[in-house]
C-alpha cells in the first residue's frame, strides 16, 4: 500500500473506528505515516479536550460549538445603515420605473387594447404596492429611523 493510499483512507475512518489489517500492516512497516498518524492523534485530541471543557449544543444536526457563537457575538454587529441605503435606493427605483411607465410601448398597447380604464387599476396596485414597501422598510428600521424622526419632526425624546 502506498502512503498517499494509507493517509486517505486513514482520514476516512471515523473517531475510534478500528483500523483495518492492512492499514496496521502499512503503519508498523512505515515510520513516515507512524509519525503522521501520531500527529494527528495528538491533535484530534487536544481539540477533545478542549472541546470536553466547553459545552456544546446541537442544531440541525449540526454540532455549534459554543465558543464559535460566543466569538461571533463579539464580532462588530453588521452595519445597517448600508441596509437602509439598498432599501431607499429599491425604493427609489421602484417609483422611478413606475414613472416611466407611461412611457413604455407596453403600456401604450395595454391602453390601446384595455382603453384609458386600465391605467388607474395598475396606479392604484402600483401605488399600494409602493405604499407596502414603505411600511415594511419603516417597520423592520425602527431603531434607525428614530432619531431622523426625532431631529426632523421634533419628537419629544423618551425617558
Ligand atoms: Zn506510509
């Protein structure tokens, strides 16, 4: 068996599953992978070990381990003001693009086959449509919007 043969099926195994003969043939004829493998052992169980002394959660089947999302949480909490912008900016376009409506070819055959009646039902879902999109956005940016509205509208400020 050759050591590229020996190594992977080595790191196929599971933690504490038996090595096969012919693996163990392979590691008591060969110092290199004897040396290799004794690496990797004491590695995986430095890593137990630690591991052993912070606890661990499941989720989705998946261990989370516990000092990855205490790490995270410590990281700089991503910036929404960027968030905001995209969402002005869709805003922005989504009224813009309603603008130009009138100015599309499709439009003007729409009007020519539905008649001047077709334009005020698609303003009104159009507007409604817009109208949706500021509430959400009002909504899900509450924290932000505040002090724009306290400094712009002259709200009392909470105590
Ligand atoms: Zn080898």
């Amino acid at each position: 068996m050759r050591c590229s043969t020996f190594l992977d099926r080595y790191d196929r195994l599971d933690a504490g599953e038996e090595t096969g003969f012919f693996l163990r043939l392979h590691l008591s004829n060969c110092p290199d992978c004897r040396r290799k493998v004794a690496h990797l052992e004491a590695a995986v169980s430095a890593w137990m070990e630690a591991d052993e002394a912070s606890p661990r959660t499941r989720e989705g089947g998946e261990i989370v381990d516990l000092r990855i999302m205490s790490a995270i949480g410590l990281l700089p909490r991503p910036r929404k003001e960027l968030h905001a912008r995209n969402w002005a900016v869709s805003g922005a376009v989504f009224l813009l693009s309603m603008a130009f409506i009138p100015f599309s070819k499709d439009f003007s055959f729409l009007r020519q086959v539905f008649g001047e009646g077709y334009s005020l039902p698609l303003f009104l879902v159009l507007g409604l449509g817009l109208a949706l999109f500021g509430v959400v956005f009002i909504g899900t940016h509450m924290e932000e919007l505040e002090p724009y509205v306290k400094r712009h509208l002259g709200g009392e400020p909470r105590t």
